[in-house]
C-alpha cells in the first residue's frame, strides 16, 4: 500500500492568504514539561472549507459526515493550467467521482502568489451537477484571487465541501482512497486538515 500525505506543514511560514492570520507558535516551559500556545485562523494551511464558511446557516465543519471526507479519490492532472481550470478540462473525468482532488503547478510553490491556478464558476457548476461530494485543490484557494465569493457559493451552497492548500506534487493522476480528518471544532466555518490518499500497489 502506497501512502501519500497532501498536507503542508503547519508552521509560521506555511502559505497565508492576504488578510488571514498569520499563524504563531509560544513554547512554554514549566521546568517539568513543554506546551505550546498557537494562534492560528480556521483556515490556515492545508484546510477544509464547511458550508457554512459563506453560507449563512450552512453546516459547520463539526457537522459534515465523515463519509464526505473519507473514499474513493480522484486525482487530475491540471498543471498545464495556467489560469482558470473551466469545464473542458474536467468534462468527462467526473462519472462515478465521489472526490476530485485538483493538481496545479502550485503544488511546487512555497510563496504565495496571487496568479494561482482557480476553479471557473462554469467547472463549479459542472462539479456541483455532478455530485461530486468533496472537491479539492493544492492552490490557496479554489477561486482566483480577486474573485466574489462565486465559486464557494456554488459548491458550498450544493453541499460540496472544499479542501485547499494541498501538497499534490509527489501524486500521479489515479485513483485513491482519501480519508481528511479536521479537527472538530464546534460550530466553526472550517479548519486545519489532515489529508492521507492511500493506493495498493501491484505485485511485480
């Protein structure tokens, strides 16, 4: 069984969306043991959007069931996307996909930079169609920078849940089994993420 982990590390200088908080770590000592005081925003690092990040009375990330965030996967290709990612490029890959996870080149990048691959709100629309109950994507965020809030509301409003900020970079296009846990943090708009793919290797 090959294991692959999508997450980025949590640290002071993981990728930071302008505007959001920059996450901080205080070690204390208490000359018998060690804790550490973190700050850090529900969508720093690799996450997970709820419904309710832009969907006014939309399900929290302690509410969505975890059959959303663990099966069956589906990884595609998009580095040659330069810009958006619209229809063309996913139409006919989502038959039978129950996740689509979304490999860019920015998987490779350690600084943010605002002319990250993003999802159209045409793809959005095709996702949401087709069932597709968690879509993810290694960019900061699965609309372009200077986006409205379009594509979130799209998705988050038809029960889609979204992850960002994944780390694809070592992952072949394929098929896999996810399992994304995030914490459970009660009544919250989203949260840090662990994201696993798992995929049996053939006996040579």
């Amino acid at each position: 069984m090959r294991i692959y982990d999508l997450t980025r590390d949590l640290s002071d200088d993981v990728i930071v969306y302008p505007g959001d908080i920059r996450p901080r770590f205080h070690e204390i000592d208490t000359g018998q043991y060690r804790v550490t005081e973190m700050t850090l925003g529900s969508h720093t690092g690799t996450h997970i959007d709820a419904p309710s990040h832009y969907i006014e009375g939309g399900q929290t990330v302690d509410r969505i069931p975890l059959d959303r965030l663990t099966g069956p996967a589906q990884v595609l290709d998009c580095s040659d996307s330069e810009g958006l990612i619209t229809p063309d490029r996913i139409a006919g890959r989502l038959t039978g996909t129950r996740t689509l996870l979304l490999k860019t080149w920015f998987s490779e990048m350690q600084e943010f930079d605002p002319c990250y691959p993003a999802l159209s709100i045409d793809a959005a629309s095709l996702i949401a169609d087709a069932g597709i109950a968690c879509v993810g994507i290694d960019t900061p965020s699965i609309e372009t920078y200077l986006g409205d809030g379009s594509v979130h509301r799209r998705l988050l409003g038809r029960g889609v849940v979204i992850l960002e900020l994944l780390d694809l970079s070592s992952v072949p296009e394929g098929e896999y089994f996810m399992v994304a846990l995030p914490l459970r943090l009660r009544g919250l708009d989203g949260s840090p993420v662990r994201v696993i793919l798992f995929r049996k290797e053939e006996k040579k």
